[in-house]
C-alpha cells in the first residue's frame, strides 16, 4: 500500500495554514506503517500524480490565478474522474465549484469538479468559530474557523457536507444553514483549523478514500480497515473547542483558565 | 475657538487624561488620552506634527524594535536620553501617535511606529522625513487586510507624498512594490527569511523566481526585480557591517540577538542618515540596547532564568526559530488567541515547528491544545502545562536558561506577571 498526497499549489492557496492538512493525511499514514510521500506542486508545474490533492485558502487575487492554471492544466480533473480525492478548503472549495467571486466583482468559471456555485455575500464577513454536524453519519461533530465572504449554494449534483450550529459554512439565509459539500471523493469545506488536524475521523475518512482510490487503479487489493492511532492531543484540543462553540462557552473558558496546573499536565506519546 | 486654540486644549485634555490614566494605576494610559484628544480635535494630530521632523516606521515585523533603534540613534544629536518623542509602548495608530507628540517639546523630533494600516492616514497627517518599511506578511488573518491589499495601499500613499524619503527592504517584493512610485528611496538589503507571501508578484500577477544558491537576486517575468541596493548587512569572521555602495562600512555590534535585529538596525542607520546623523555613530548608540520592552531580556521566572521572546506570526516565528536554533536549552512556546492575537491559530501550521526536534519542548498558553497538535505532527516530543509559569518551571528542571516564546499576549502577561 502506498499514497501520494499533494499540496496543490501552497504559494497561491496556503494562507491559512491549510498546507497543515497535506501534513496530517502523510503523517497518518506513515504512522500506520503505509508508504506515504508528501507533494508540495507548484503552480509554475503540471500537477503531480497523486491519491489526495488538498487545495487551501488564499487572497483573491491568487485565487483567480489557481482556479485559472487549474483549468488549462486539466489534471485535478483527470485524477478526480479516475478516483483520487480531492480536500478543497475555503478559497479552494470555491474554485473546485462551478463558479466563483474575484475582486473585481465578477464571477470566474471554476474547476467544475463539485457542484457548488459561490458569490459574495451582502452581509458582513464570515470570521469566526465553526461547529457544525456532518450528515454523514459515520463522522462526529466538525470544529473549525472560517474567514470568508461568500455564500454557496450546493447544486443537486452534490449534497452538504454538515448542518450548521455555530457559524456560517455555505452562507446565510434559506437553505444556506450548511456547511461544505461532498460528492464522491471530492469534498469541499470552509473550515480552517486546518480542518484534519481538528477533526481527526474526517482524515481518516479521506485516507480510507485514498487507499481504495489507489488500489482501484493501480489493480491492487483493497486495503485494509485503518488502524487505530492514539489521538488523544487531538480529542482534548476538539473537547475545547466543542465547549467554547457551544453555549456554555464563558463558563467553561473560565473552568480552563483557573484550573490548576498540576491537573493541566499531560505528558506525550 | 480658533484651530489653534481648540488644538493646544485637545493636547491638554490628552496629557491630563493619560496622567489620570496612569495614577488610576488602568495602564500607560497613552491610547485613552490620545482618544480624548482626537475627539476635542479631529486634527489633532496635523496640529502636534506640525514644525517638527517626524519619521515613521511601518512593516509587519520588527516596527517596535526598530523603533527604538533609530530612537537611540537620533537622541545623541537631539539633547540626550528622552529628547526624541516615541511611541514606547507600541500604540501603533492614530491616537497612540497623538499620546507620544503630547508630551514633550512641541518640536522635538519624533519616532512613530505606525500599524501597517495606518501609514497612508500617518504620512497625510504628519508629512514625515523619512519613512522605514520593514517587511509585509501575513498576520492575524482574522482582523487584517491581505498583504497584497497593504502593499498597493502603501504604493499609492506614498506615491502621494513627495516630502518623504523611503527607506525600504529591498530583499521583499511587496515593500519594492510599496516603494515603487515614491520619489525618494533608499534601498536596504535587509533580507527575507520567510518568503510564502512573496511569491505572487504584485505587478503582474505572475510568479517571482528567487536565486538560488545564497544570491539575494529576485526577477518576475514582467521584469519587475530587486533594485540595486544601497546599503547590505554583511558578515564575516570579525563581525556584521553595514556596507554601503560608495564602499563606506560600519559595524553592527548590537546587545540584542539576531540577524534580523541587525538587518533592523542598518534600517535605522540609513534612516538616522538621512537626517544627518553618522550611521557608524548611529550604530554605536544602537549597540547600548539590551532590550526592547522586554524583548530579548532575561528574566527570572519561579527560580529560571528565561530569556523572553515575542513572535507574532510565521515570518516572525521563522526569525526566532533560526535564532534559537543553534541552542539546545529547553524552549517553552506560548500561545494565546486573544484579540490582539488574532483568533485564529491556523498559522501555526505555516510554522516549521520540526526545528525544535531535540529540545526539551514545553506547549502552554490558553490555546496550547491546537500547538500540542502541531507539535505532534511535527513529530516533536513535548509536554503540555496550559499556565505558562508552570511551563516555564518544568522546563527549568533541564537546568541552564530557558527560551520562552509567546505570541502577543501571552508574551506581554508572562513580561508583566513575572
Ligand atoms: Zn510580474
């Protein structure tokens, strides 16, 4: 078993940290003892082959930029036809949809892998915690921060990834109270965090797509159940952030604060 | 009233209000004086800049820092200790900046830190002699405008003010591109250690290809490039000099640690410079600084000597992780995300944390779980004590003195608490 996981073109769409989720699939893997190697694919170059393509978030004007080498390079959507994964977060979740806002104020064609259309929001800009409960319902609770101004609205060839607690996800107003969108293997979202690193069995879920998107093509045996890690660091970090999303927030921001230091000492594996 | 008049009481009612502040024992009291006396007088701070030599210093890094170089720099020449008004505390816009030119002479040269998002407001309404751009990244993402944005805001803003000369980074295509329609530059090769937010070029939209193999050359396509320097940082077995293009060198022997503090203080000299000041004697007074509000000083916490460090986003923890590099102490990382932190710790993944692997790592602060998470990913062994002087005990047991680092406020209670 082996996978490839590529950071799609972190100059234009890393601004957020979200190169962090390339990190986390290549780290799980290779914990569970799976060759896993870690692609950094600049936009200057073809995109790679790879199992797991993760795009991330960016300013406005780079956004454009990647949607536009993305379309003449026609590689993400090759790989994704033939199976791959694809973890598009905020900037990146827009331009893997079917169009999106630039700067200017006009739409730009996206990469048409999800179909999710995005424009730019009315209302002030989505900044801020996100808690939101995924209708998968193999997935727990998801914990992220978005910062973004656009409202999307998830078309009938793609379902919503979660329902909405705290915050905005795809925007406000009807039929707008979720968050992300998910069809196949391709998955977009507007949480940042980076998302896999706050939500471990999301992750997991992919690297599972990615092991069996690898063995189908390659003509291999379907992998195996994924193994069991010790995630407890990431368990207490979504503990807190599931506390301070919901509404008994204060009172437990004030539990962690005046807690002893003896009891908040936790060695690690 | 006439605006004089109204003037010189908004000035009184800023002093009087920052002397209340302040025996109230509620802080400097600068930004609430200061805010008093912008609402007695809107132009308040056009009237206190008037008939004095103001320069100001800008960038995402290193402004505080700065600051007080050149402060030190320009004091000798100006009557000694305390005759340059500054911003000392760091209150960075308009009415911080209102606050430092209260007190004082009315003419008395004046040092300002500006926020990145306040120099156009700065230079309209202070006409400065010289304005130091550092560096552009990405910060607090959650409350600030993008970087590229910045950047074409200070290009039109200074393009507009002919007074000013600019001193500026050469080694960052944002800053050259802030600078590009100034009429005056002096340019700094004052270097780039991080560089993800300098690869998109702001002419063209293009890429921005940097030489390989040590070179400082960067070009895009467009053929927007690094311009020719006039002054670079320099070093060699004796030291670190400031070379300049007529062949003029000085040496750069400062008590604060870093390449990226002497990058600042060559800054500052070829500020002090242009104000007619000798930048090897600008150097020189330089060089008496220890500390910089608590930057780089080395306190006792609970029995440990703990060198304090303040690094607020990727460019400026990529600076300190070079810094602390070549040490094997323990290290506490502090973060918080408060406001003034930004509430997003997302870029603690642009951070590579991978280079405290060997070291004794201790994560605290109020968001120490998301570092504990980025710790494990880089595969770095750590312990996580969420209050920071606790963290700063158990990392002493290792013995010998400890490297704290902290984001804005976790930095500024540890400084403060201890
Ligand atoms: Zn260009």
């Amino acid at each position: 078993m082996s996978l490839v996981v590529v950071v799609v073109y972190p100059e234009l769409l890393g601004t957020y940290g979200d190169g962090g989720n390339g990190v986390v699939l290549w780290r799980r893997a290779r914990w569970r003892g799976i060759r896993s190697e870690l692609l950094m694919a600049s936009s200057d170059q073809p995109l790679p082959d790879g199992d797991v393509y993760c795009l991330g978030g960016g300013e406005d004007g780079p956004q454009v930029q990647a949607a536009a080498a993305l379309r003449s390079d026609g590689r993400l959507q090759g790989a994704a036809d033939e199976g791959a994964v694809v973890l598009a977060v905020c900037a990146g979740y827009q331009i893997i949809g079917t169009s999106f806002p630039g700067a200017d104020g006009e739409q730009h064609p996206g990469v048409g892998l999800l179909d999710v259309a995005t424009v730019k929001g009315q209302g002030p800009r989505a900044v801020g915690e996100v808690l939101a409960g995924p209708f998968d319902p193999g997935l727990p609770f998801l914990t992220g921060f978005e910062n973004h101004s656009g409202v999307t609205t998830v078309g009938p060839g793609a379902s919503p990834l979660a329902a909405v607690q705290v915050g905005s996800g795809n925007g406000v107003g009807p039929g707008h109270l979720t968050e992300g969108a998910v069809s196949g293997r391709v998955m977009g979202t507007y949480l940042h965090g980076p998302v896999l690193a706050r939500n471990p069995a999301l992750a997991d879920l992919l690297l599972d797509w990615g092991l069996k998107g690898a063995a189908e093509r390659r003509g291999q045996e379907l992998p195996t159940p994924l193994a069991v890690l010790d995630d407890a660091e990431e368990e207490a970090l979504r503990a807190e952030r599931l506390a301070s999303g919901s509404p008994g927030r204060r009172r437990s921001r004030r539990r962690h604060r005046t807690a002893p230091a003896g009891d908040d000492l936790r060695g690690v594996p | 009233m006439s605006p004089g008049i109204r003037s010189s009481a908004a000035a009184v009612a800023t002093r009087a209000v920052n002397t209340a502040v302040r025996r109230v024992g509620r802080g400097s009291g600068t930004v609430a004086g200061g805010r008093v006396g912008l609402r007695l007088d809107p132009s308040l701070l056009e009237h206190l800049g008037a008939g004095r030599r103001t320069l100001l210093v800008t960038g995402t890094n290193g402004k505080t820092t700065t600051t007080r170089l050149l402060v030190a720099a320009l004091e000798p020449a100006c009557g000694g200790p305390g005759s340059v008004a500054t911003n000392a505390t760091g209150s960075n816009m308009p009415a911080g900046h209102v606050a430092a030119l209260a007190t004082g002479r009315r003419d008395a040269t004046a040092v300002l830190e500006v926020d990145e998002g306040y120099l156009a407001e700065a230079l309209v309404a202070l006409d400065p002699v010289v304005s130091v751009l550092l560096n552009l990244s990405r910060d607090q993402l959650d409350r600030t405008s993008e970087v590229r944005m910045l950047s074409g805001r200070w290009r039109s803003a200074l393009g507009a003010a002919e007074h000013t000369w600019v001193v500026a980074n050469a080694d960052d295509p944002l800053v050259v591109w802030a600078a590009g329609e100034a009429s005056r530059v002096r340019w700094v090769a004052a270097g780039l250690g991080w560089r993800a937010d300098a690869v998109g070029c702001p002419a063209c939209e293009g890429r921005i290809t940097f030489e390989e193999g040590g070179g400082d050359g960067w070009v895009c396509r467009c053929g927007f490039s690094r311009p020719v320097v006039d002054v670079s940082v320099e070093r060699d077995g004796a030291g670190t000099w400031a070379v300049w293009r007529d062949g003029r060198r000085a040496r750069v022997a400062l008590g604060i640690p870093g390449k990226f503090n002497a990058s600042n203080a060559v800054m500052a000299a070829e500020a002090a410079g242009i104000t007619g000041v000798d930048a090897g004697a600008a150097l020189r007074a330089m060089g008496e600084l220890e500390s910089v509000g608590g930057r780089f000083s080395i306190k006792d916490v609970k029995g440990v000597p703990t060198r304090l460090l303040l690094a607020k986003n990727p460019a400026g923890w990529h600076e300190l992780l070079e810094l602390v590099g070549d040490d094997t102490g323990s290290v506490v990382v502090a973060i918080n995300a408060r406001l003034a932190d930004g509430r997003d710790p997302s870029w603690l993944w642009d951070v590579d944390f991978e280079r405290l692997g060997g070291r004794h790592v201790v994560a605290t602060g109020e968001r120490c779980l998301d570092l504990a998470v980025r710790l494990r990913y880089a595969q770095v062994p750590h312990l996580t004590v969420r209050q920071p002087e606790a963290a700063v005990a158990i990392a002493g047991q290792h013995g010998g003195r400890v490297d704290f680092i902290g984001n804005y406020t976790a930095f500024a209670e540890l400084l403060g608490r201890s």
